[in-house]
C-alpha cells in the first residue's frame, strides 16, 4: 500500500487531542496509529473504549474517502457503527487498519480492526458511511 503521506492533512482538534496519525491511505484502505497515554485511560486505567471506537470510526472514514488529489479532498459521515470489544492491549501504540468492503454512489461500508504493536487484537468494527457533498 501506498504511505498515501502527499495526501496527509493537517491534524484536527480531535485528532491533537488523542494524539494519533494516518501512518497509511491508499484506494479502499487506511492505517491509524497512536501511542498509548494517560490520558487515554478509563477509570481503571485501561484505554477507554470511545478511544478505540474514535480509531476505528477514523480508519474507516478514511478507508472511503481516498481521492489521491489533494485538491479534491472527499468527506463522509458515519451513519452507524458496531463495534466488538476483544482483548486489551499488551503493546503502547495502537494501530487501526480499515478497508472499504462495498457500497455505491452516496454510501459505502467498512470494516475496521484495531491491534497493537505486539499482534494483541483488540476490537473489531463494522460501520456505513455517507459521502458528504463537495
């Protein structure tokens, strides 16, 4: 897969505030990668799940919305999203792959995986997305 990194935006927000990246995007797919922090911790210290579910919403947003023109950026929203808790991470960076597994014109669907940098699976998602208008 292509790095995708000439086509890198600028961080968000959102995305400053977790502290993740787009390590890989390519057509259909995309990888998000973050270190694991404090801040991310529940109340009993173990990455709290809005944190996964952010990842792996990311990924998949991502996995649909490759153009490969910087000047023709492409976004979507999800419109639903399932996502299956696994296991906790054994590693310190958490890495999220999705991959665009259907769709059409106006929607699409996406699977997501999150791991960590030891091979640990963590959670699984499944989400429908709509591309927004240009």
């Amino acid at each position: 897969m292509n790095d995708g990194s000439d086509l890198f935006e600028e961080p968000y927000e959102y995305q400053k505030l977790l502290g993740y990246s787009v390590t890989a995007w390519a057509e259909g797919e995309a990888t998000i990668e973050m270190p694991l922090e404090t801040k991310h911790g529940n109340r009993y210290g173990l990455p709290h799940g809005g944190v996964h579910a952010s990842l792996l919403d990311t990924a998949m947003g991502f996995a649909g919305s490759y153009t490969g023109d910087p000047d023709a950026p492409q976004l979507v929203m999800t419109l639903s999203m399932t996502v299956q808790y696994l296991s906790r991470p054994k590693g310190k960076l958490l890495i999220a792959k999705g991959w665009r597994t259907g769709g059409g014109r106006k929607t699409y669907f996406a699977d997501a995986e999150l791991s960590d940098e030891t091979g640990e699976l963590i959670a699984k998602a499944t989400g429908t997305f709509r591309y927004r208008s240009r």
